[in-house]
C-alpha cells in the first residue's frame, strides 16, 4: 500500500460547544493519509491515475470552511467520509487539530482512521 497525505492544511471554521465560539471562526489543521496505489501514475506520470491530492484539498477547503459543529470529532468524521465517499479512497487517517483551543497546549484533537487498510 502506498500513502499519499496532507499536512497542516489550515482552515477557518465554526466550532465548538459555546456561543462565543458559534458566532466566530478559528483555525483547525488537518492531517491526512490516505491509502492508493501510485503504481499506474508513477508508470504513465499522468495526474488521471493519481489520487490527486490537490483537488482533496480544495474539496476539504470548501466543506470545511462552510461547515459549523460543536465538536472536533464530527469534522473529523465528515472530512473522512467526503474523502472515502467523493475520491474512492479505501482507508484514510486524519488529525484534525484545535489550534489554540485549551491554553498552554501545542495542539488538541482527534485521530480517526476509517475504512480497510490495505496491506
């Protein structure tokens, strides 16, 4: 199994539990693995065989930026699904981080993997 990832792809969104936190954006960061076969695209060097990492990230951009919930773990399971669902991804990993969210803490989150992982 090959691996193609995302690191630190920062957003803008709504989330959180409180008001104050309902009523403004913050920024979360997304790691993302995901599971492909790079052997076609590494033979014909064409973006058409490649799980294109860019057009993940547009897509992950755009939900998320328009997305508002209470919890990290709900992002974090939505982001898998598009992934797996819209992309034909067979098993994903994702960090998605909580920039600043409790003080004194570099970062706080969820890791979720979802889906086979291929051997």
């Amino acid at each position: 199994m090959d691996i193609v990832f995302l690191r630190q792809l920062r957003i803008e969104t709504v989330i959180g539990i409180y008001d104050w936190e309902k009523a403004i954006k913050q920024p979360v960061m997304l790691d993302v693995e995901m599971a492909s076969d790079n052997a076609k695209a590494a033979a014909s060097d064409r973006i058409e065989d490649a799980l294109d990492y860019k057009a993940i990230s547009k897509r992950l951009k755009q939900f998320v930026g328009d997305a508002q919930f209470e919890l990290v773990e709900t992002l974090a399971e939505r982001c898998a699904a598009i992934i797996r669902d819209e992309f034909g991804v067979p098993w994903v990993r994702i960090t998605l981080d909580k920039i600043g969210a409790v003080t004194d803490a570099a970062g706080v989150g969820v890791v979720i993997e979802r889906g086979e992982r291929p051997a």
